[in-house]
C-alpha cells in the first residue's frame, strides 16, 4: 500500500508549502489491489504534480504470474 502512503506524504508536502518529490516503487503484481487504484484517483483529484510512482514490470507477484492472475494492459 505504498501508493497510500505516498499520496499522503505528497498532500502533506503541498499543505505545508514544502518543495520536494514523493517517489514509490511498486510491482505490477500489487496493481491488482483496489487500493492502489484509489490512491491514483485521489493522486489525480488533488493534482499531485510532486508524486512519481515506478511500476517494476516483472510480470510476477506472489502467487504466480501478473498476466495469469490479473491481466495488466499498457500503463502510461
């Protein structure tokens, strides 16, 4: 849930008038989680343009392949 917490350290950033980056590296296996996509929905609705999230295209997660799991199209 890195995503989460990434969005809340680049609100408090904005509100506290502080000028820096919050990066997150996640795995495309932990795209399946409904919370990531929340986090990218509020990411966008409060305009984080201090937020960068890295996506490690392995094609793996725990329980096996990302593409026999969950199919994960092109992100951009």
């Amino acid at each position: 849930h890195g995503l989460a917490i990434g969005v809340g350290l680049a609100i408090a950033a904005k509100k506290m008038g502080q000028d820096y980056r919050t990066y997150v590296l996640m795995g495309d296996g932990e795209l399946a989680e409904g919370s990531i996509w929340e986090s990218a929905m509020a990411a966008g609705h409060y305009k984080l343009d201090n937020l960068c999230a890295i996506v490690d295209r392995n094609h793996l997660q725990i329980s096996g392949c990302t593409e026999t799991v969950m199919t994960l199209e092109d992100l951009k």
